[in-house]
C-alpha cells in the first residue's frame, strides 16, 4: 500500500527536502504551509506542486483518512490546526528528525553536526562522493546547485540510483533533536551560542559524536584557516601536499572543505580525485551566492543568521570587494535577536567599516505566540554610534539603500533565514538590467 505523508510547515528547508527525499521514495506527499493561506507561492511550493504534491492552508483540511503519517517540526505548535486533526484522527505523527532516521536506515549514514557550516560541509562531502562514484543519497539543509534539475525538483536532495549506500545528511542541532539520529559516521564543525548556551551546545555534540560507529571528525577548537590564497572568486589551498581550488571565497569555506576532503578519504575515496573534485563543485544556494549585479555592485544572496556566520560572510566580502559592502539582514526570530542583541552589536561594530553600509530589517514575523517585545530597533540603539547603520522598514525600502549605495566593485548583501522575500530581493536585484 502506498504511504500518503503530510508534512506541517512544507515550504521550510527542511520540510521541503524531506518531501522531496519520500517523493523519490515512491510516496505520495500532502503538505500545508502558513503562506498559502495568504495566497503566496514561493519557489519551493511551486516545485513540488508540479510534482504532484498536494498544497492546502494550514487548517486541518489536508489531512485526510487516506493520511498515514504526518510529519511536523519543532516550530509547529500544539493548538496547530493539522496537529490537532491528526491527532483527532489517531494518524501517527512523526517528528522532521524521526523521519530522516527512517531514510536513512539500511545505509552508511554519515551525519554532519555543528552550530555552523553544517549545510556547505554536507553539499561538499555529497559531492565528493558522487565525483569518486560513491552514489550517495544526500538530504541537506540547503539547496546544491545543479541537483535541481532545472527547477524541477527540491535542490537540497540526491537521491541514490542505488539504495543501501552511503547516506549523507545535515544533523540538526537547533531543537537537539539529531540525538533521535543513529548515524555510522559524525563530523562535528563547531560549537557555539546560536540556539542555546555554547556550553550546552558542547554537551550535545560530545553525546552525539559518541553515537558514531565509525569515522568521527571533529574539528571544535582548531585554529582558523590561514593558509590559503584568494584571486577573484576562487580560492587555492593544499590538502594533504595536493592542490585543490575552491570556486568561493572565504576562510570558513577552505575549512569546510577540508572537513569534507578528510571524511571522504577516511571512508574509501582516492586522494587525487578528491584533490580535483572541486572543480566541478557548483556552490550551494544561499551561501555566498551571487545572482548578478547591479550597477556594477555584485549581489550576494546568504542565509547568515547567527553571530558566527555573519562575521565569517562579512569578513569575506570585505577582502574581495575592498571598495564597500552593503548588507540587509533580517532577524529570524525575536527569541534569538534577543539573546545575540549585545554580542550582534560587537561584532557589527568590529566587521562594518566607514565605507560600508547595514541594514536593518524588522525581526521575521512567522506567527504564533511569539514574545515580541524586542525588536531591530534595540540593536540599532547599540550600533548606531559605533559604525553605519540605518533603520529599514521593509523591503522594498532596503531594495531602494542597496541601489543607492551600488557602484562598481562594491557588493550588495542580504543576510537572513526564513524570508523567502530576503532572496527573492537578491535574485530581483541581482537580475535588474
């Protein structure tokens, strides 16, 4: 009998990949999204739609007695109207985590955890191991460009031609749910405080690397990558006396692609096409992704969300456009802009120079019960003496200052999770003639 899987929330990066990955599996797969109610079709909705899938507002009516199993995330609430049908109902309900550990059964499942470079370190290694003819199955957090197949389908997931392989997944640590994961191989990238304190982070980490039946890498603690040259867009390093070039900058993406580089060789890959693999590495949506240019500025499109991936982006904007950058950021939540506010506003203030220019978006708004008491205004009062920032009400306002500052070899960027407007803005950007 086929299984009818009706995901809560289908338009996340998550929830969309793993509809994907059950699509690929033979499912049928039914989802509802808060957008669709306000009768917005973002990108990813559109795809799967062409693929079948079955779209309805979050009110309980896509769920139906044909629905065997619904599948729903941290963020969904208890009084959730698909929630609570499902349970009326007595259909089972699945967690996002438990139900890529059901994936991931059967295969050598290598798990990527870390507070940050999670989704680069899982693109990178998936594409090793295709390039060596591993035939991996990945499921990321991000899409990989080239495994969209022109649009027509969710880019964060390859799915094997063979199953019983190797099983490459991003491990989620936000909602410490990835202790559900029973994964053979763990890289660890990093630890820091993003979703709780860095000391509970550290704790989580050790727990779950000591899952591993396998290979463990953890690179917690290393000193950061200096031993690298930039030209352009394209960075050249060594690794184990081979040279490998990598088509994006950054010292945080040379590091990634070691992490990537050593898993690959401890679990069978040939050291000299792993050297060379690179080259053929298309970059991963949302990570320093460049969607065109502007009056001679270069449009950056990056999921930055946190105190870490803001400065490592920033940082590296400024070593290739060295004349100025301009940045949008949006917050994802007011929780998190309320526990970073102070250590944002340090590091804006170290990273933003005179020549540059942020700003600031209001908090992401996804509904709920949210405590909304603080919002980007608080972070504004701790910078605005300290380096420029400015106040920007909406999109469309924040469209306006990045045209404003554009001028050749200067980048634009948007910062931020959850929005699909923040990259919506950098593709309308990047594409204006």
């Amino acid at each position: 009998m086929q299984q009818t899987l009706h995901f809560i929330g289908i338009g996340g990066v998550g929830m969309s990949a793993l509809a994907q990955a059950f699509l690929d599996r033979g499912c049928r797969v039914t989802g509802s999204d808060r957008l669709l109610a306000t009768g917005q079709m973002t990108p990813t909705l559109a795809t799967l739609q062409a693929q079948g899938v079955h779209l309805c507002p979050q009110d309980g009516s896509g769920i139906t007695d044909a629905t065997t199993t619904v599948v729903y995330s941290t963020a969904i609430e208890d009084d959730n109207p698909d929630y609570v049908k499902a349970q009326n109902l007595n259909i089972p309900l699945l967690h996002r985590s438990n139900a890529l550990a059901h994936l991931s059964e059967g295969h050598r499942f290598i798990a990527v955890s870390g507070t940050c470079g999670k989704s680069s370190v899982t693109a990178m290694l998936g594409h090793l191991l295709t390039v060596c003819g591993k035939d991996p199955t990945i499921v990321n957090g991000a899409e990989i460009a080239g495994l969209d197949n022109g649009g027509t389908r969710i880019g964060s997931v390859r799915t094997a031609v063979t199953p019983g392989g190797f099983f490459v997944a991003e491990a989620d640590e936000s909602d410490r749910s990835l202790m559900t994961l029973t994964p053979t191989d763990v890289i660890v990238t990093n630890a820091s405080g993003d979703h709780f304190p860095k000391e509970e982070a550290e704790t989580l980490f050790n727990a779950f690397k000591a899952k591993a039946t396998g290979v463990v890498i953890d690179t917690r603690g290393l000193e950061p990558e200096h031993d690298f040259t930039t030209c352009g867009w394209e960075t050249h390093f060594l690794w184990r006396g081979h040279p490998c070039c990598l088509p994006m900058p950054g010292a945080h993406n040379v590091a990634n692609a070691k992490v990537a580089l050593e898993m690959a060789a401890a679990v069978g890959c040939n050291e000299a096409t792993l050297a060379t693999a690179f080259s053929t590495f298309r970059g991963i949506r949302r990570r320093l992704e460049r969607t065109g240019c502007y009056n001679g500025a270069t449009v950056i499109d990056d999921y930055a969300h946190n105190i870490e991936k803001l400065a490592a982006v920033w940082q590296t904007l400024i070593q290739v456009f060295p004349k100025g950058v301009c940045g949008v950021w949006r917050p994802h939540g007011y929780a998190p802009l309320r526990k970073m506010c102070a250590g944002l506003a340090e590091m804006f203030a170290q990273v933003v120079r005179p020549c540059d220019q942020l700003l600031l978006l209001p908090v992401y708004d996804a509904g709920g019960t949210a405590d909304r008491s603080v919002n980007s205004d608080a972070l504004f009062e701790q910078l605005h003496h300290r380096c420029p920032v400015q106040l920007v009400a909406t999109l469309d306002e924040a469209e306006m200052a990045l045209q404003r500052f554009a001028a050749p070899d200067t980048a634009l960027a948007i910062f931020g999770a959850r929005d699909p407007g923040l990259s919506a803005l950098a593709h309308r950007l990047g594409n204006t003639k």
